[in-house]
C-alpha cells in the first residue's frame, strides 16, 4: 500500500468520507469519457474510441467502490450514530480510513452560525463555547 502524501478536501465543520474521493473521481472519469468520445466524433480516430471504453469500465469500477463505501458509512451510522457524529466532527478516524497517523480536524477556523452569521435559528447549534482545536495542540497550527 502507497501511504503518499495527497490533497485531502476539507469543509469547515466536518470531516469528509473518502466516499467524497470516489465520488470526485467517478464524475473526471465520466467527464474524460465524454471528451474522449467528442475527439473521436471530431477525428473518427477509433483510439479515442477504444481508450473512452476502458475509460467507462474504471467509471463503472469506481462507482460500485463509492456505493461499497457509502454503504459502509451509512451502516456505521445506523449502528453507533455516536461514533458517526465522531468522525464526522472529526475528533476520529473513519473506521474504514486508514488510523496510524490520524490527527484531529481543525476546529481553529471553525465558526459560529448564530454568532459569526447572524444566522438566528441557530442558537441551539452555537459552537463558541468548545474547546481549542486539538489539532493544532497535536500537529501545529494549519498553513
């Protein structure tokens, strides 16, 4: 197994599933196969036929991976909803991500709906009063 350095998205306030990786990947494989086809429409040069077809068996490949994921996340939440929430903040690792290494999302950058937002339906959600980001405390301050 490869464990290089990659981009991983961030979203303020959650931690992503690598269901999100998958499904980034299914839609550029979809979107190659697409230009693919359009090349040879343009050239009817049937190499850009034959490589949209691989092309469309990896985007068929990767999508039942995603739904393997998804369900996967989906069964975690039914059976332990507090766990989910967990690695959806992410205070942990996602059971089926890879744990060595695993370090808190950074909660520094976070902010408050009610608060930073004037967003008023959201002052049960307030997040102001949590403690430092953990993540900073254990890696160091993001870049």
């Amino acid at each position: 197994m490869n464990n290089d350095a990659v981009w991983v998205r961030g979203v303020t306030g959650m931690q992503l599933h690598h269901t999100t990786d998958l499904q980034d990947a299914s839609r550029f494989l979809g979107n190659a196969v697409m230009a693919l086809r359009a090349a040879h429409v343009r050239t009817g040069d049937a190499r850009y036929s034959s490589l949209a077809s691989q092309l469309k068996s990896m985007a068929a490949e990767t999508r039942v991976l995603e739904n393997q994921a998804r369900e996967r996340m989906h069964g975690l939440h039914s059976e332990d909803p507090e766990m989910f929430t967990r690695c959806r903040e992410g205070e942990e690792p996602w059971p089926d991500e890879i744990q060595a290494g695993f370090i808190p999302r950074h909660t520094c950058r976070d902010q408050c709906l009610y608060h930073d937002h004037d967003v008023l339906d959201a002052i049960m959600q307030c997040t102001c009063g949590q403690p430092p980001c953990r993540a900073c405390a254990i890696g160091g301050a993001p870049a």
